[in-house]
C-alpha cells in the first residue's frame, strides 16, 4: 500500500439528494491535521461562512506530521478507557512530541495530572501542605508555592480601619482582639520510582494577636514568627492505598526583634510530625485520604481583664480527613473534607463538615464553591459556627501550570481567647507547576 491516498468527500441534501459540493485531495494520512482544514475551508467558502484565521492558516501551513503522532494519540486513549495509565502517559507523550499543538492529546494529558492544590483552602502552621499519602501516587515532579494572604490584616495596615466580624471581634463589654496571621511554602516533590515519591519544602509563619479596650492600641501585641524546613514521603504499597510521614524543624520567636528573629534569637525549636493514608480506586474517580499532624509549638493566652500575656499553651493536634468523588470524565468533583483540633492541655475540641463542588468550565478554567458548619467545645462553651469557600483555577491544557485562588470565611477557636470563636477571613493563593524534569 502506497503512503498516498485519494480522498474524496462529497455533500449531499438528504431532502433532494443532490450532491451540492463536492471536492478530492491525493495526501499522505500524515497530513491529517491539514487534510481536516482543508476541506473545513472548501465548505466554509462553498456556503459563503466566515473562516477563522486558523482554519485558513493551517492550510496555507501545509504542514507535514508524522502518522505515527495519529497511531500513538489513538493507542493512549485506548490505554486510559482501560485504565492503563501508565501506557496512556507513555502513548500521549509520544503523540505530543510529534505533535504539540494537537488539543486532543493536551486534554487526555491533562486528565492524567492529578495532586494539584485546587481543594487547599488555606495552610495550616506546622503541617504538612498535603497528606504525604499522595505522594506514591504522584506521576511527576512538582513545584508549589502557596502563601495564606489575610485581607483582614492588609486592611488594617493599609486604611487602619477595623470591622467586627472582618478583621477583629468583640469578646467582653467594649473589649476588642485582632488575631492577624500568615503562612508561606515553597515546596518540590518527585516521584522515585513506582512507589516512591519525596516532597521537600521550607516554609514560614507568624502570627500577632491585639487585643484592646475602648480605643485601638497596639501595646498588648503578642506575636510569634517561625521558619522551619519539612521533608516527607510516601508509598504505595498496592494498587489501591498508600502511607505516608511528614517531619519537620522550625526555629520560633517572638517577632518584637523583627521578621528574621528566628535566625538571629530565636527562643526555641519547634518540631512536627504528619502521617497519612490515602484509598482510591484504580480509575481514581474515588479518593479517601486521612492524616493526623501534631507540633511542639505553643501559643500565649491573654487574660480578659488585664489583657496581658498569661500561659503558654499547646498547639491544637489536627486530623483530617477527605472524600474525592469525581465524575463527568474527571470535570466534576464533590469533596467532602473533615477536620478535628483537639488539645490535650485543656478542654478544647473544633470539628468541621465542608462539602465543596468544583467544575472544570473548559481547558484553562475551574471553578469552585462550598459551605462548612462547625462545632466547638471550649471548656464549658459548647458553640456552633459557619464557614465558606469559593475559589479559581487556571491552567494550560496540559495542566503543567496552573494557579489556584481559595477564599476562605470560617468561625474558629481564638488563638488568645478561650471559649471564644473568632471570625477568620483568608485569601489562599497557589503556583504549581508540573512535570519539570521527573515523572513515572
């Protein structure tokens, strides 16, 4: 068989049965993309439509692409209705180095990117970024970096205006608190192997709380900064599940000796751990995840009559649990996410319930929204409360970028305050790129 081939294509009026166009073209199959455009033009121009630029550039391009890019596109996308991902990455990575701008090949590969941060929230300090479970199942290296940016806090410092219920509350008769944090991380994790994968990161956090009377001051400020580095890893040890540990240092200290007091007096050493289990199905439409984190560092509680510092008090041990469907080819996702903070120095347990819907509008476009209740038991105050979340992503097609933004509005237990939930608004923002230089 000759690598030449005539192809004819021909119009007909199913009422009539008149031929009302027809046209021919001797190409070789390798040509596909421009023996497709060209008879797109040869219509559009028959029955006098507008042609894109793209359509007609194509043809004019003329350009030649090998048939084996149309044989190994074909045999990924056989391999991911199987669910043999692997040989699908393989196939459609092919078919894209022979091809790069066929979208068909972008769009399955993007669907075989998974552990992007789109259901982060916000970072907890001193944990992990994400359940170290997830990285035996990661199919290529990343690099994240993801920073919590309070508006509450910007507010202040930009306006020096101050909202109940925004950017502080009231918790006694003309009594104010202000309870300003923030969190950053930069992180690269990579596959090792088939089972393996390895996360390392550096991460820094702080925290002031202000609590006043009357007037706003400033004086009664109690503020920590930490830096720490993390490392973690992950294994899957079947098909199905997957452990994984987390551990890492922080230098702390108080930030009244400025923002690099960790480095040069810091107080004290901080130290955390994370484990995690991860279960999915093994086309992964199903994910169940569950970690728990704990640390050594503490927190400073103020009294509600002199609002000075009084002790020092443990940091809440957090488990979290995370239930992934998704349907609609992997467009569609329901999560449900859990938390538990519970401290083990005084009676001190928050709960939270947060279903979350997320839909993939097109190849560069997803959107977000859920509510969260919660239930706090704080000494003797028994209190619910009330959260939500809203959130973009955007990426390339092939999802080796993508930036997420989550807006987040939550009541929480106060950090200073006991038996008070305070009002917490933050913007959570994510860079992550994918597929650098390692995948499996």
């Amino acid at each position: 068989m000759g690598d030449t081939f005539l192809i004819d294509v021909r119009l007909v009026d199913i009422e009539t049965g008149e031929i009302v166009w027809s046209d021919s073209i001797a190409e070789k199959l390798s040509r596909y993309d421009f023996i497709g455009t060209y008879f797109a033009e040869g219509i559009l121009s028959e029955f006098e439509e507008e042609k894109e630029e793209a359509t007609t550039g194509r043809v004019a391009e003329e350009q030649e692409k090998n048939e084996e890019a149309l044989i190994a596109l074909s045999e990924g996308i056989e391999a991911y209705d199987r669910g043999d991902e692997k040989r699908a990455k393989e196939k459609l990575s092919k078919s894209n180095a022979i091809d790069p701008k066929n979208e068909v090949t972008a769009y399955y590969l993007s669907k075989l990117v998974v552990n992007t941060s789109r259901f982060k929230s916000r970072l907890e300090p001193f944990t992990t970024y994400q359940n170290p479970a997830f990285l035996g199942i990661i199919r290529t290296d990343t690099i994240l970096f993801s920073a919590n940016l309070p508006p509450g806090y910007t507010f202040t410092s930009l306006s020096n205006n101050r909202i109940d219920g925004f950017n502080m509350t009231e918790f006694d008769t003309d009594k104010y608190i202000s309870e300003e944090s923030f969190n950053m991380l930069l992180s690269y994790s990579a596959p090792l192997g088939e089972k393996w994968g390895l996360r390392t990161s550096i991460s820094m956090s702080g925290f002031s709380d202000r609590p006043w009377e009357s007037s706003y001051t400033a004086s009664n400020t109690v503020s920590r900064v930490a830096d720490g580095i993390l490392a973690d890893v992950g294994y899957s040890f079947t098909n199905n599940w997957s452990l994984g540990i987390g551990l890492g240092v922080y230098v702390s200290s108080y930030a009244d000796r400025g923002p690099a007091a960790p480095f040069v007096q810091p107080d004290k050493a901080v130290y955390m751990g994370t484990l995690g289990m991860l279960y999915r199905t093994l086309d992964e439409k199903l994910i169940f995840d569950s970690s728990i984190s704990l640390s050594s560092e503490t927190y400073d509680t103020i009294d509600e009559t002199t609002l000075q510092k009084t002790d020092e008090v443990m940091t809440p041990f957090l488990w979290e649990n995370t239930l992934t469907w998704s349907f609609n080819k992997k467009r569609s996702s329901l999560i449900v996410k859990q938390q538990n903070s519970i401290c083990f120095d005084r009676i001190s347990y928050y709960g939270t319930l947060a279903p979350a819907f997320e839909q993939v509008a097109s190849n560069w476009f997803a959107v977000r929204a859920g509510g969260e209740i919660s239930f706090a038991q704080l000494n003797t105050s028994s209190q619910v409360g009330y959260g939500g979340l809203i959130g973009f992503s955007f990426f390339n097609p092939k999802r080796t970028f993508e930036f997420d933004l989550n807006t987040t509005y939550r009541l929480r237990p106060s950090r200073a305050i006991e038996e008070l939930l305070y009002p917490d608004f933050i913007l959570h923002i994510a860079f992550v790129f994918n597929d650098i230089a390692l995948s499996r």
